[in-house]
C-alpha cells in the first residue's frame, strides 16, 4: 500500500518522521467513480513551515529557487547512490515512481518504494539506493532562504 510520509523536526531540532499514514485509506468520494485524499496543503506563499528551520551552513544546498517560486522535477537515481545529508530552502512533494530509495534523516532512515509519497520541509536529508536505480517526481515549492547559522 502507498504510503504518505511527513517529515518534521525533533524538540532538538533534528530531522525524523513525524507521521506515516496509508494513502488509501484517506480516500473519499470527490465525484463518481473519483477517490481523493488531501495529503497536504499550504495556506500561503512561500508557505510556511510549522517548525524552526537550520541556518545556512556547510549541509546546506542553495537550489536557487526564489521564495515562492515553483519547479517540478524528475531524477533518477543510479544504484548505488548516496548522498550527502543537506538541507534546502524548500519544501519538496516527493513520489517514488520507480525502484526504492532510502531517505537517510538526522534519527533514523526510512525505506521508500514505488507509490510513496514524502514531504520534506527544508529538513536534513540524504538519499540511498542499492542494487537498482530509483526515479522520483519532486515538486520544489520556494522558502525564504534561511539566514547564516551562527557559530
């Protein structure tokens, strides 16, 4: 079953999964023969983000996207794949259209296939396959960049 995945930040700040919810399930009638499930939605824009954000520092990844702006994407990730934790100034609507990839955060990893869906709100994050490649839509929705993290 497609899953719908939100990722949120700890009281320390660190990037974790902070709901899993089975998609179906959410399905109600919209017209006939037509199921639908709201998985998210922002009120404003840029929207805004429910938790307090990292500054810029050496994980951040500048995508120049200004606030507010909009890009949708497709990757495909090669097998063997990983990244590097980093943080963006966006909030993605990631689905997993093909293969599995592993989403690596600050406490733990979850293992996402063909159908999930995850929504990363400019959190730490890294990405991982393994023996097959992933392909992944990504909606990239611009946040205020953040400011340069104190040190």
């Amino acid at each position: 079953m497609p899953r719908f995945v939100v990722i949120g930040l700890g009281e320390d700040g660190r990037s974790k999964v902070v709901e899993i919810r089975d998609i179906a399930a959410g399905m109600s009638p919209r017209l006939p023969g037509v199921g639908w499930n709201c998985a998210w939605s922002t009120l404003h824009q840029p929207p805004e983000i429910p938790w307090p954000r990292r500054g810029q520092d050496d994980e951040w990844m500048d995508l120049e996207l200004p606030a507010g702006a909009t890009r949708w994407a497709l990757f495909t990730f090669e097998a063997g794949l990983s990244t590097p934790l980093h943080h963006t100034a966006t909030l993605d609507y990631d689905v997993i259209l093909d293969g599995e990839v592993t989403l690596g955060l600050d406490e733990g990893n979850i293992l996402l296939r063909a159908g999930d869906c995850v929504l990363i709100p400019a959190a730490m994050h890294s990405w991982q396959t393994d023996a097959r490649s992933c392909t992944i839509s990504v909606v990239y929705s611009g946040l205020e960049p953040p400011l340069p993290a104190s040190r």
